[in-house]
C-alpha cells in the first residue's frame, strides 16, 4: 500500500522580524506534495546544525528530539489514513480545530481558553500562555462548565466581587478578566456567539490607577554614578543603565538581542511583545550607539561572535521556547533582587526594578522637551495614549519655565 512521505523544510522564502525562518512539513504522495505550518522556527544556521549527524549541543540535540517526535506524530495521522488522501489529512493534521469547531458547539470557555493558550506557546508567549492559564483555573473555580454565553455583565460583576473577597488584588482581577475578554473576542470570530451578546461594552474591567514609576534627575544622577562593591549588583546596573539609555528597552529583548541587531552606529530591534502582532508598517526602534551603551555592552559581551548569537550572556542559541522563558525569568529576577539593595543604599523614593528604567526615559524626555511622537516611536508604542501611561509628573524646573513662558511677549 502507498504511503506519503513526510520531511522538514526550512522555508528561506520567508524571513521573520526575530532573524529565523518558517520550518515547514512537506507531504509527498505519488507525485502531489505539500506544505503544511509547523510550530518551529530555526535560523538557517541551527537548521543545518539540526540536520547534522554528529551534533554535540546538548540543546540543539533537545530541540531535534522534539522535532522529530513532532514529526513521528505527524506520520502516525498519515498512516491512519487508509487510503491516503490529502483532503483528509489536512483534517487530521488541523484537528485541534476540528476539536474547537466540537467544543463550539458546548461553548465551552475551557476549550476556548486552551485553544488560545496552545495559540499563545505556538507564538512563542510562553509567559503569557502560563498567565491565561492561571485565570482560567480561577475563573473555572469560580464556575465550573462555564459556557461563553453565560459571561454576561452580572456574572463578571459577581466574579469580580467573588476575587475581592478572596483577598485578590484590582490589579489580579483586571489581569484575568482581560484574558477573558481575548477569549470572548475569540468566541466571536469563531461565530460561536452573536458580537451583540459582547458584556465588556457595560462592563468596565477593574484597573487602579497607575503608580508613576519614574525618578527624578537628581536620583537618576545618583543611580548613573554610582559604583556597587559587589559584583552581582554592578552587573544589574549595567543592565539597568543600558536598559534607559537604550529608549527603556524591556529586559526581555535586551537578552533576546544577537549581533545582527548591531547596524552600523545603531542598535534596532523590534520588541518581543509586539513582535508577534500584524500592525502594518510597524517600524523597527532604532537606538544610537552612545560612548556608554558601547562601553556596557564591551563589558558584558562574551565575544563579538556570530550574527546569531546573543550579545549578552542569558540565552544560548538552540534552547527551546520554554527553557529560554526561564532563563529570562531568572536574569530579571536576581536583576531585581540587586536593584533593590542598590535603590536602598541610595535611599530612593520608591523601589528600584528593571521597568523603573523605561518610565525613567519616558519622563526624562518629556522634562526635556521631546515630541510626544519621537517618545512613542522610541517606547515601541502603537497608539499615543500607551506612551502617555508611562509618564511621571513634570519636575518643579521644567514647571517653572513652562509657566515663566506663559506671559512672553504678552506684558510690556
């Protein structure tokens, strides 16, 4: 009996924004072939590597287990199929929404919720998938077997003052209600509710109002010349430092940063968190090299290397989606853990973390007069209103000029 063939692809037709490109499954059947999406990603470098037969990376030999016991599923649906057709194959290999399409029928949140958070690692989101998660444990404990139409004002209202009284914070509420939103968003698009049965219109999801992270000249003065005796704490200041001098880059793209980023006299990346959208003409941030954004990468680099590697030492090439979630988890943790002794010993106004730097360089360039426009583009902002959230107040000189220039050339 015949039976397709199935292989790899690396799909160099289509480069991403993060350097890597598609892998591919091609299907051959007596002479019709073709390619289906999979949930890998490799660079042409790691590919090759990937194929080699004598590997010695303990992590590019991980990530190959994987692939192939991907693809050994893959060949078992292929099998089964007796005899073989492409029409029902593509069922077979699409079951999970074959799946959905079933739980639709139940409107099942918790098939929903888990089609979004298979979504969400396939993307890469690993952080995020974890955290949709957790509210859907919440929400379902809440109520179990809910059913999408069942979310309606009065349930929020009650599950809303259900998290309160279990002692969970505004903040934790709006978290795990804004994933419910995505799902109910979700439900719609798959026609399993009608848009008109849309609760969040009248409901208005709990958010407290946002503590301005920023610090004023005079203590980011203290924080740029200050000299840590250990060498843990000199590491995170490093970090911080580069961090605000290159526009409040988030600590996950500055372990995520490889060589090829390096243009010319500019740094330019895309972040992570926006990497995965479909915002069109969505530009790249471009961040000069500054004498000191130079002098901290010199420092911490391990070697120049390849156009691949990681430029500072957290990530190693090879390591899959999760493993690379943690070890940034990690560098972000242990940096806040030295920022905070740092920010103690120079008695600073409020705790001294990693996404302090980003609202430090937002306010600083709004004091200095910068556009409200360059502020979004360097922050990586879709939309004016996100920039505007990270401001903190004008600081009493910039007041006082502001105000000194409201009667110019008006007296006299």
């Amino acid at each position: 009996m015949i039976q397709p063939t199935l292989s790899f692809l690396c799909d160099t037709r289509r480069l991403l924004k993060n350097g890597t490109y598609p892998v591919k499954l091609t299907v051959y059947c007596l002479g019709t072939k073709k390619r289906y999406a999979t949930p890998f990603n490799l660079s042409q470098y790691d590919y090759k590597r990937i194929e080699a037969s004598n590997l010695r990376d303990a992590n590019i030999k991980k990530l190959k287990t994987q692939m192939y016991s991907w693809l050994s599923d893959q060949e078992e649906f292929a099998k089964s199929i007796q005899p073989f057709s492409f029409t029902e194959f593509d069922l077979l290999y699409n079951k999970d929404k074959v799946q959905l399409k079933k739980a639709i029928a139940n409107e099942s949140v918790e098939a929903l919720y888990d089609s979004c958070i298979k979504d969400l690692k396939n993307l890469g989101q690993i952080s995020t998938s974890d955290n949709y998660n957790t509210a859907k444990v919440s929400i379902l404990k809440f109520k179990k077997y809910l059913k999408i139409s069942q979310v309606t004002v009065d349930l929020l209202k009650a599950y809303e003052k259900y998290m309160v009284a279990e002692g969970k914070s505004i903040t934790t509420v709006g978290i795990y209600l804004r994933s419910l939103r995505r799902i109910f968003n979700l439900a719609i698009e798959e026609g399993i509710i009608d848009a008109s049965k849309y609760p969040f219109r009248k409901y208005k999801i709990p958010s407290p109002r946002k503590s301005k992270r920023s610090l004023k000249k005079d203590d980011l003065k203290k924080i740029l010349n200050h000299k840590p005796k250990l060498v843990s704490e000199q590491k995170a200041l490093d970090y911080w430092i580069f961090s605000f001098l290159c526009n409040g880059m988030n600590f996950k793209d500055i372990a995520l940063l490889t060589n090829k980023k390096i243009n010319g006299d500019f740094i330019e990346f895309y972040r992570s968190k926006t990497e995965n959208t479909t915002r069109d003409g969505a530009l790249p941030i471009k961040v000069p090299i500054s004498d000191r954004i130079k002098e901290i990468m010199d420092r911490r680099r391990v070697s120049k290397g390849k156009p691949e590697d990681y430029i500072f030492p957290v990530l190693e090439r090879g390591m899959d989606l999760e493993l690379i979630e943690k070890r940034i988890s990690t560098f972000i943790r242990n940096t806040n853990k030295a920022l905070n002794e740092i920010g103690t010993e120079l008695d600073l106004p409020l705790k001294l973390t990693t996404y302090v730097a980003r609202h430090c360089f937002a306010t600083i360039q709004k004091n200095n007069g910068a556009p409200l426009i360059y502020i979004k583009e360097a922050l990586g902002h879709s939309n004016i209103t996100t920039t505007q959230d990270y401001f903190g107040s004008f600081d009493d000189d910039s007041l006082k000029t502001m105000h000194e220039g409201l009667m110019e050339g008006m007296e006299g």
